[in-house]
C-alpha cells in the first residue's frame, strides 16, 4: 500500500493522524528466517574496496573493541537520549559492515573532521544552491517556524512531490534523493564519520541536539560547519542518540509499536531513514488489516537489521563491562 507524497507530507506536521490505538512491543529477534538479500550497491562498495562483509565487519568491532573511550563515549550519548547503547553499536556495526570500511584509528575521524574546515564547496545542484532552491514558491508552506526536523522533512516532502525526476522551470531534476542530490557535493550517496551520517539527516535533527545537548544549531549555508560535525565523533555520536531516539518515538506515536527492544529494527530506519513515511505506511497498512480480521504486521528489519539482531550477544558483549 502507498501513500501520496502530500499524505507524507502531513505526516511530518501531524503525526498523530496516524497512531495506533495502543503501542505493542516489538519483541528481541528477527521476523525473517534468513538474512534480506543485500543491494547490489553494497556489494560492488565492498568489491571496489577489495574487501568481505565479514572482513569489514570484524574490522569495525575490532575498532569498538580495542577502544574503550569510544565506547565510554557511545554509552555517554545513548544515556544522553535515553537508548540503550546497544542501538548505537548496532547502527555502527551496519553502517561499516554494509557501507564503507572503518578507519583503523579512532584519530583518523577527527583530523578528517577539521579538514574540511579548509575546504571550499557548497550545498547546490547545477550552480544553484540549496538556499536559493528553498526560496521558492512550492517550499513557502513549509515555514520557517518550524523546528528543524520537521521543516527540512517537509522540504524533501516537498522535493519528492514537486521536483524529483521532474522538469521545473526548464530544469530537469534527477530521480533522487533530495540529500543526494543537494546536499553531497562530493560523490552522491556518500555519508561520512563513524555514524555515516549525510548532511541532510544531520540538518535535520539540529534542534534537538541543540536543545538535549547544547551543540551549536547547524546551518545550511555553512556546509563546512554541517561537515565537520558529522565527521567528528564527539558530535556525530550525539547526533547519532538523536537519530535513533527519534526513530524510536515516531513508531511508536504513528505505528503504534515500541520497538526500543529491537536493535535490529532500529538499525534498519538508521539505514533506510524516511521514518514517518515507514510507520505511516505500516500504520496504513495494519488498520486495513484489523478492518478486514486480521492479524496487524509487525515491523521487519532489512538485511542490515538483521545481521544487528543475528549478532546481537556479540555486539552486547562489547558493552557488558564498559
């Protein structure tokens, strides 16, 4: 079942429409018997970089296990946002596992992080900078006196709707994400630090950190700044607690379902993001099913989600006496 992109779009200001009568919670463990086929483009990022899942993921727990300021700090930040750290470990653990290869040294995330305080790009398509993009018409409900969660997740609504793989004004937009095509200047699809956050993603959840955690408010008309605070661990960890905390919350105010004990589903929405979209469609989808007599679904982790929760006593055990 789909929903039209104004639907999601209303999702973003209202996400009572779609909340379930009660919240049921999603129990420990996968829905699927085998792991979700992984998307080519993993495979050929894991090809390219002459490399295994398996070799990346022990690379990755080597670094979470042999470190144990990084986990102090990953614990530090989950506390922060009320999740438990293992929903940090796992999104890590994924996100390296199934994107790009950690670094061998913790150090190597900071000194990338003030480089590109040197660097010079921008956030723009085409010579036309986001700034300017968001000026027009089509973005004018969106309104500035919204938190920055909301208003950016209003503004890719409205990218989606308006402008994705659509000719506007003479300009032909690709059929992409609105963070890949505006917001990763170097190479769409890349996401960066030990998070792999895009600038995008870490736009949007500005407000919250500012207010949880008194980070400064990130700006897009500053991407170094946008940069340097998803490459550095310090920042990027917090925004990852955000992230996730979010995640949380929106299942359970627009599907209905707490899945706090499920660091696999956790770890699936920090891969595939569009969260309210997801728990709206899910939402959709089982009030149909209760109308009809049957059983609701529950949520369902991908292939990286499923890996999470198929590891999971071993990813606890990085955390067990930290």
């Amino acid at each position: 079942m789909s929903l039209s992109s104004s639907v999601i779009a209303g999702v973003v200001f209202s996400l009572a429409a779609f909340s379930a009568e009660a919240t049921e919670i999603v129990p420990s463990g996968n829905r699927h018997a085998t792991q979700p086929p992984v998307p080519s483009a993993s495979a050929r990022r894991t090809q390219a970089g002459q490399s295994t899942y398996d070799r990346k993921y022990k690379k990755i727990y080597a670094l979470l296990e042999s470190n144990a300021a990084l986990r102090a700090k990953i614990i530090e930040a989950a506390g922060e946002y009320d999740v438990a750290p293992i929903h940090m470990i796992g999104a890590i653990i994924g996100e390296h596992t199934y994107n790009v290869d950690a670094y061998d040294h913790l150090q190597t995330y900071y000194v990338k992080a003030v480089s590109y305080l040197k660097s010079s790009f921008s956030f723009s398509y085409e010579g036309e900078t986001v700034e300017a993009f968001i000026r027009q018409p089509a973005f004018a409900d969106c309104g500035d006196e919204m938190d920055s969660y909301a208003l950016w997740s209003c503004r890719e609504a409205v990218w989606d709707e308006k402008y994705r793989d659509q000719v506007v004004e003479g300009t032909h937009y690709p059929n992409d994400r609105f963070s890949a095509v505006f917001f990763q200047p170097f190479y769409a699809g890349q996401t960066f630090g030990i998070g792999q956050l895009n600038p995008l993603t870490a736009l949007q959840m500005s407000d919250m950190v500012h207010g949880t955690s008194g980070l400064p408010k990130l700006d897009h008309r500053d991407p170094q700044q946008v940069y340097r605070t998803i490459m550095d661990p310090d920042m990027s960890l917090t925004y990852m607690a955000a992230i996730l905390r979010k995640s949380i919350d929106v299942y359970a105010d627009v599907a209905g379902f707490d899945i706090s004990k499920n660091p696999g589903l956790t770890a699936t929405l920090y891969n595939l993001g569009n969260v309210e979209t997801r728990a709206a469609k899910l939402a959709a989808e089982n009030r149909l099913l209760r109308k009809q007599g049957r059983t609701p679904r529950w949520p369902r982790e991908n292939y990286y989600g499923w890996l999470i929760n198929d590891r999971l006593m071993e990813l606890e055990a990085l955390i067990a006496d930290s």
